[in-house]
C-alpha cells in the first residue's frame, strides 16, 4: 500500500521508515483505542463493533488500493474452503473481540503483560497437540512469562477487583494463541501468504462482527451503539484515528515480513511492549504497584530470553529454507511450503 513511497528511498531509509510505521501504528492504535473505549476517554464501551469498523475500513482501502495501482492484486488462483474460512473467522474474531474488550476494562499494563502470554500458550499447545519439544531455557522462560503475568493478574485484582477484567485478558491470550496457531496451519495447508489471507478474511470478519456486534456490545455495557451521542466532535476523530491506525498496523505488518531477520522482530515487539507501558502510564495515570512492576520486568525478561533461547532454532530453520530454495532454482517442483506469520488484526 505504501509501496509508492517506499521504492523512492534508499534501502537504510527504505528499513527505517517500514521499521517506524510498524511500531509507531503498533503502539498509537492501543493509546487512541483505550482513550476511545475507555472510562477516562469518550466511552465508546462497543469493542466488537470497533473491530467490525476496522477490518471493514481495512478491506475497503485494499480494494480501493488495487483499483488505483498503489496495492498489489489478490492471487485469486488461491482458493480457500468455506468451513477453513468460517472457522478462522470465528476464532479471529474472538480473538480480537476479547483483545479489545480487555483494553476496555483494564489497565494498559494487563492488557499489555497478558499479551506477552499468548506466545507462552501456544508454545504449550505445541508441546501437547504437535508434540513439539523445547529446551529447558526456552522452558524456563516461558514459565517466567507466565508467572509475571499471574503477578500483574493478582495485582489489578487487588487494586480494581476487576474479576471480568482478569477473566477476559484470560480469554484473550486464549483464542489469540488459537488464532496464531490456525493462521500459520491454514497458510501452509493452502500455500497462502499472509497478505492474501488477510484480503480473503477481512471481509468475512468485518461483516459478521458488524451484524453480531451490536448484540454483543449490548451484552457488555448495555446500551446500543446507535445510541452513542458523538458530543464531542474529538470522539469520531478518535474513531477515524483508530480506524485509520488498524490499516497501517495490517499493512505494516506485511512490509516488514521478510525484511528483518528474527532478532529484529523480537527487539520490535519489546520496544513496542515497553512504550506502551511508559505511554500508557503517562496518558492514563493509575497505581503501580511492586508486585505489578516485579511481573512486568519478570514477564518482559521472560520473552526477552524466549527470543535468546529460540534463536538458534530460527537460524537453523533459516539455513534450511535457503537449502531448499537453492535446490528448487535448480529442479523447479510446485511449492509445498511457505510460511508467513503475522497477526492478522
């Protein structure tokens, strides 16, 4: 989508700028959502018609994007079944429903930590279902993770006896986790870059959450959307902003895939992890605790070690892919593999 731009830049420039929209859009769109959605900011307490409006308005400047030359078109030989597509839609649209929703009742610092968790459960998932095995480091530090988001957990129990709140940041690591796991199943299942699954999913997605939203939202805070009162013309320009800020985090994404090595990407969401954090605070005030500074730092060092840990493995997958690129320049066979991993907002 930014294409345009970015072919007029030197390849350093080339890096910065993808590397800055990602984490820019990244962390903007959690401080503009909790300013929107939440009790300090214009309580436009509709997280799943929020998602709705975002996966609608990002397959809409898809569309737009690909009629005006500036996005490139969707394979349309890539075909991909109904029950595959409802049933990521289904888990996709949980999960982004509870990140949301987690957002909306709790403190930035839960919503970030319990993020930080769903790699730990996914990494557990593959240990019981794929039979995947991990060294005693990696293992180490994903039980690290996730005793510094129990800590985080038990602290906001104590400061807001926010039980709904703990509950949802639970549900999100959850079916986020699930929604990972199905992404990269179904993308090697049908040979499908991450680009052409967004652009397959985002208008199924959009339209369900615009037509169950309403309902559900109503079950959340009790009241309708089409009875939310824009009083403050600053409220739709949070709207826009967040909508706006959903596409550069999608597009981003799909930018930077390939660009960077691993290592990268780890230190990418750290630093992201760490300015939402600072950022939040700043913004929205609240009590810091030990106990939640202890898991934060405990939760953060876990995936910071994860990441260490894990890296040789990538390295080694790495090395093979180009072995097996290699060899199919040579003796050219029709693509088994390909694995592109985003998260699909």
């Amino acid at each position: 989508f930014f294409s345009p731009i970015l072919t007029t830049m030197s390849n350093p420039l080339r890096s910065i700028a993808m590397w800055t929209l990602n984490v820019c859009s990244g962390v903007c769109i959690i401080i503009v959502n909790k300013k929107l959605m939440g009790s300090k900011g214009y309580n436009f307490n509709f997280p799943t018609c929020l998602c709705a409006l975002h996966f609608l308005f990002t397959s809409m400047s898809s569309k737009v994007g690909t009629m005006l030359g500036i996005c490139a078109p969707v394979d349309k030989s890539i075909v991909f079944p109904w029950r595959d597509l409802w049933t990521f839609t289904v888990v996709a649209n949980l999960s982004i429903i509870s990140l949301n929703s987690s957002l909306m009742f709790n403190s930035i610092v839960l919503y970030q930590i319990s993020k930080l968790a769903i790699v730990p459960f996914t990494c557990l998932v593959e240990m019981a279902w794929y039979s995947r095995q991990f060294s005693m480091g990696t293992i180490f530090c994903i039980v690290l993770t996730l005793v510094g988001m129990a800590m985080v957990s038990i602290s906001e129990l104590r400061v807001s006896t926010n039980v709904i709140g703990v509950v949802i940041a639970l549900s999100s690591i959850v079916f986020a986790g699930l929604q990972q796991l199905l992404c990269r199943h179904y993308q090697t299942k049908h040979n499908m870059p991450s680009n052409d699954l967004l652009a397959q999913t985002a208008l199924a997605q959009g339209s369900t959450l615009m037509i169950f939203g309403p309902v559900m939202d109503f079950l959340f805070s009790q009241r309708w959307v089409s009875t939310y009162e824009f009083s403050d013309i600053r409220a739709f320009h949070f709207l826009l902003l967040s909508c706006v800020l959903a596409m550069g985090v999608n597009f981003s994404q799909f930018l930077v895939l390939g660009k960077f090595s691993a290592v990268t990407f780890q230190l990418m969401g750290h630093l992201k992890t760490m300015l939402v954090l600072i950022l939040g605070w700043y913004f929205f005030g609240g009590i810091v605790t030990v106990t939640q500074t202890t898991g934060m730092c405990l939760a953060i060092g876990g995936m910071v070690g994860y990441g260490y840990t894990t890296a040789p493995t990538k390295k080694v997958e790495s090395a093979d892919a180009n072995d097996d690129n290699d060899e199919e320049a040579q003796h050219p066979k029709t693509p088994t593999g390909g694995l592109d991993r985003v998260n699909v907002k």
